[in-house]
C-alpha cells in the first residue's frame, strides 16, 4: 500500500487465487473495488501504517471485517522472497490472512488519533520554539553576548537588552523573537485545547502523590482502566495517550 496506489489479492479457502488487481489509495475507490468482487469475503487485511487507521475505520463502517496486521511481524513473514513488488507483497499478506498467521494490531478509535494528533502538533510547536531561543543563545554567544538562565516570560528582554547598538543583531534577533512569538501564540491554542478538549467528554484532574506523578485530564473510560492508567505512569513510561480495546481513552500528561 502506498500514498497511490493499493496492490489486491483476493484468495480463495484452498489459496487460489481469484483476482488481482491495483486500486488507488482511496477508502471510496477500495470500497468500491471489493463490493463490485460480489464475493463473500471473510476478512480484509491491511498492513500497518500511515493510511491504515483512516481505511480500516472506514471499511469496517462499510460493513467488512477488516484486520490490521503487524508491520514487524508481516516483514520478518515474507523476507523469504527474493523478488519483492507490490504485487507480491500482497500475495503473500493474503496467505498470511488466510491461514492466520499474523499479529493483530488493534485500530485506534477516531477520537483517540484526533488527540494523539493534537499532542503531536503541540509537541512540535514546543519543539520549535526551543529551536529557536537555542539558536538565538548560540548567535549571541559568538559575540560574547550571554543570555544566561533566563525565565520564558523575560527572554525577549534579555535578548533586546543584550542587542541594544548592534544594528545586524538586532535586525536578526528582532526576526527570530517574532517567529518565537507567533510559536508561542498557537502553542498556547494547543495547549489549550489539550486541557479544555471539546466534544471529547468531561474534563476531570485526578493526580497521585507516586514518584512519576500523572494526571489525567480528560477521563472517558470506567474506573477499572484509571488504575492501569496510574500503575503504567508508576513502570516510567513517558506521558501519552492511553488508549484501550474498549474504544475508550485517558489523556495524560
């Protein structure tokens, strides 16, 4: 499967197989395709990976049984072919679905990736920002100019002060500072909107005194999963998104 084009082998019980063809990457087009097979399939697979989550929700509202199967475990399966296409990559997925020899991977919920999503673009936005108070330090150290530890809220008037009659560096720093601005001003949009999620169920704080604290912010799931929730913070596994079988999920921070 690529951003294109999408390689279909269709299998019968005994391995045969039926029909071959190539379909864009599309979910309305993959529909269509199996659909117009008028065929009983018993299950559709689909390897792991970036457009994965998008048609395996889509197709299981079409009404097929679909199945994600493991990106590591499908390579190791088919590294025995010498000649490797498109083509015969999905010959080889159709037998593994065929006979069950494959690793499910469970599909995350819509609202699940919409949040995985929003933490993501924040966490890029955070990302950049510091790119840019970094670059800015190392500028000015060439000149002997050190900003030093410095709060978030006092670093633009540290570095204006540090500039004051240098006309290039303050023609750069000025540019640089407003870029800062303009990534702090959507960061907090996001940050935000990671704290207040609309339409995502009810914002609650639950906080634990253990050593790696974790408060979930957004709780959509039953009491049961909040203690997983907390025993997988205490293991030291990094903040994320939680996401379970049952469709629910918990946000932590």
């Amino acid at each position: 499967m690529s951003l294109e084009l999408s390689s279909i082998c269709i299998l019968d019980a005994s391995g045969q197989i039926i029909r071959e063809a190539k379909v864009a990457s599309e979910l309305e087009a993959l529909t269509a395709f199996l659909v117009s097979l008028n065929l009983p399939l018993t299950r559709v697979g689909l390897e792991a990976g970036p457009l994965s989550q998008w048609l395996h929700a889509g197709l299981m509202q079409a009404g097929f049984e679909v199945v994600l199967l493991e990106t590591r475990h499908v390579k190791a399966a088919l590294s025995a072919m010498i000649v490797k296409t498109d083509r015969r990559n999905a010959r080889g997925i159709a037998q593994l679905l065929r006979m069950g020899w494959f690793r499910r991977v469970h599909g995350k919920s819509p609202p699940a990736q919409e949040l995985r999503a929003l933490l993501t673009a924040r966490e890029q936005l955070q990302a950049k920002m510091r790119d840019v108070e970094l670059s800015l330090r190392g500028l000015l150290r060439g000149f002997g100019l050190k900003i030093g530890e410095i709060s978030k809220g006092r670093f633009a008037a540290r570095v204006r002060t540090l500039i004051a009659g240098h006309a290039m560096l303050v023609k750069i720093a000025e540019a640089k500072l407003r870029a800062r601005e303009a990534l702090q001003t959507e960061f907090a949009r996001l940050h935000r909107a990671v704290l207040f999620p609309s339409g995502h169920g009810s914002e609650i704080a639950i906080g634990t005194t253990r050593p790696m604290a974790c408060w979930i912010i957004r709780w959509n799931g039953p009491a049961p999963y909040r203690e997983q929730c907390l025993a997988q913070f205490d293991s030291g596994l990094p903040r994320r998104l939680l996401s379970f079988r049952n469709g629910q999920s918990a946000l932590c921070v």
